[in-house]
C-alpha cells in the first residue's frame, strides 16, 4: 500500500511539473532545427508526458522511497514523546525567527540573494531551534515546574487554612502519661484539645485525700505541662462547658460532636460509647496493642509466675510490656521462672490477655 502511495505521489509531481513547462519545452522544440511544429494543448501533452516519465522512474525509486520512509519511522517512534514534543516546539521557533528574518532579508536589491537566503534561513533555524528543544528539554521541564510551584504556592496564600482536626484528651489518657511520649514522635497531629471541665476533675483528684488517687491527679496535671513544653504539639484549653451534662463522659462525647473531632482515651467504657454514638475514637491501648511484639498460639515463652488467677490451678505471669499471662495449671510454680507454650491469644480495646500452660506439662502429656 506505501508503494502504491509513493508511486501515486511521483505521478503527480510528474504531471504537474509537466503541465507547468510544457509550454516552454514545446516552444524551444518549435524554434530548434527539427521544427516540431505546433503542438496543440502543449500543457496537458506535457502533463501526460511528465506522468509517464515518473511512473517509468517509480521501478528504480520507489523502492528506495519507501525504504527511507520505513527507516524514517522507525526512527520517530522509538524518539520519546517528551523529547519529540519539545524538539517540535524549537523548530516552530526557529521557524518564528527566520519568517521573522525574512521580511528584511527579502527586500534586498540583489535577486540572487534576496530569494535564496530566505531558505537558508529557515533550514538553519529551524535545525537550530530543533536541536536547542530537543537537548534542552530537561532545563525546559525544570522551569515549568518551578513556575507551577510557584502557581499554586501563591495559590495556597490565598486560600483560607485548613482546619485542623481536633484531638479530645479525656482524663484517663492524661494520667496514664503516654501521650506525652506519643505527642513527642509527632504520630499525633492536629490540636489537643483539654477541656475545662477535664481539669476540674483532675484537679479534683490531686486534692484528694487518698495518697493515691492525689498522685495520680499531680502526674495528671505534670503531664499536661510537659505536653505544653516539650511537644511540638498545638495544645487548646476549651472554656465551654455543658451544664445540662453531668457525666464527664458524656460531656466529652457532646464536645467532640461540637468539634468534629476525636476522642483520645484508654477507657474501655468510654470507647464503647463513643462508638455507639457515631465519635472517632483513639484508644492509647489499641496503638499500644498495635506495637506490642507479636505472639502466636503454640509460641514458647519464658516467665515467671507471680500469683495465681482467677480459676482454680491458674497462675498469672506477665511480659516486660505488662501483658497478662494466665497459665492454665500454673498455681504450683508461683515464684518459679518457667516455660510456657502459648494456647490462645485475647485481643481487646480494654488489653491483651494471653493463655498458655506450662511446657512441662505439655511433656508430660
């Protein structure tokens, strides 16, 4: 089908180039010794003599054509669209500059020179304005992509702030001091919010009477100003309180529904409500869970039994993280270090539970 093209294309340049000259290539016949005589429609005999003298030629060079052109494409193809791309645009370019060149160029008083250096003109510079595209196209991209950072960073300007999410402490995760350390890997983003009324409680439980119950409310109230200080956090006090609510509980699930925001919380109960009334949660046990070291039934484990457990013959043990260990069987060996092999694995918002029996057991059996 190419060849079929190449040949049509030569015949109409033939014809064409003939049914321009004829007139002239007549005429000289006419005047020159052989004296022809007059040829009637001297334009279409030559347009018919230019057709089969290329049609002729096609044999010979049709071939080679659609060789050149095979190659050719071959060639284009395999050039990445981006580097075509920008080869394009140097060459429009080029050609800009050199139409562009050509005006004053043409209007010279010498012929020769007024007609030919325009071609020479547009050739070089549209080779030139290629060549630059196709080697520069990196530098090109990098100022494009400068210039669209630069776009949308003015654009950003403009834009109002985001809103930040909002993270709602409850009191339980206050005493519990994890959240400081956690605030300080920057895992926790957005603002902490602590609410009056969550003060009020933890400052009720550092004026407590009972030793323990004021220790804990002091650590409580320590831990927020190591957050203050130390984290990189945004920390916001809100004033607001909810009169019709007395439970803290229930004041914190109405805050974070005001704010749209999460509850952060290591209370197993107050997951469980939040959860039923549609709140995010974020449980410091769950990302506790999360980390701790995987243990799979059939693992063998290494402790030592401290008491014994709820049922009958139960020893409890626990990991250096705090994980309870419940050993079925395992009330004789308490204060002993021995061997268990691990049975099942309980994992829950409130902890993990592990169930294991000893190993000397197992080989007894």
């Amino acid at each position: 089908m190419l060849k079929r093209f190449v040949q049509l294309a030569f015949i109409l340049v033939g014809a064409s180039a003939g049914y321009l000259i004829g007139d002239n290539f007549f005429g000289l016949l006419q005047r020159s010794p052989l004296n022809f005589g007059e040829v009637p429609g001297p334009k279409y005999i030559g347009a018919g003599l230019g057709a089969l003298l290329m049609f002729v030629a096609t044999f010979w060079l049709s071939g080679n054509v659609v060789r050149w052109i095979r190659w050719s494409e071959e060639r284009l193809v395999k050039i990445p669209a981006v580097d075509g791309l920008f080869g394009a645009m140097g060459l429009i370019f080029g050609l800009i500059v050199a139409f562009l060149i050509q005006q004053p160029v043409s209007q010279l008083p010498i012929p020769v020179v007024n007609q030919v250096l325009p071609f020479i003109f547009s050739g070089v510079l549209g080779y030139l304005g290629f060549r630059v595209g196709f080697k520069k196209r990196d530098e090109l991209i990098s100022v494009f992509r400068l210039g669209r950072q630069n776009r949308e960073a003015r654009n950003k300007k403009d834009e109002p702030k985001t809103y930040a999410e909002h993270k709602i402490l409850d009191t339980s995760v206050i005493i519990d001091g994890r959240i400081a350390d956690i605030c300080k890997t920057g895992f926790l983003e957005g603002t902490l919010v602590i609410p009056s009324f969550v003060l009020e409680e933890l400052q009720h439980i550092a004026d407590s009477s009972d030793v323990l119950k004021r220790n804990r409310g002091r650590r409580g109230l320590d831990i927020l100003n190591k957050i203050q200080k130390e984290s990189n956090v945004k920390v916001l006090i809100y004033e607001g309180d909810f009169e019709e609510v007395n439970e803290v509980d229930s004041k914190l699930v109405k805050l974070a529904k005001v704010l749209s925001g999460k509850v952060v919380t290591n209370d197993f109960n107050l997951n469980k409500v939040c959860e039923l009334q549609g709140v995010s949660v974020l449980n410091i046990n769950d990302l506790a869970n999360a980390v701790k070291p995987v243990v799979l039934p059939g693992e063998e484990i290494n402790v030592q039994v401290i008491k014994d457990g709820k049922e009958h013959g139960q020893g409890v043990a626990y990991l250096d993280d705090g994980t309870m260990i419940v050993i079925e069987g395992g009330r004789e060996y308490i204060g002993d270090r021995i061997d268990v092999l691990v049975t099942s694995v309980l994992q829950t918002s409130a902890g993990r539970m592990i169930f294991a029996k000893p190993k000397l057991l197992e080989r007894a059996l």
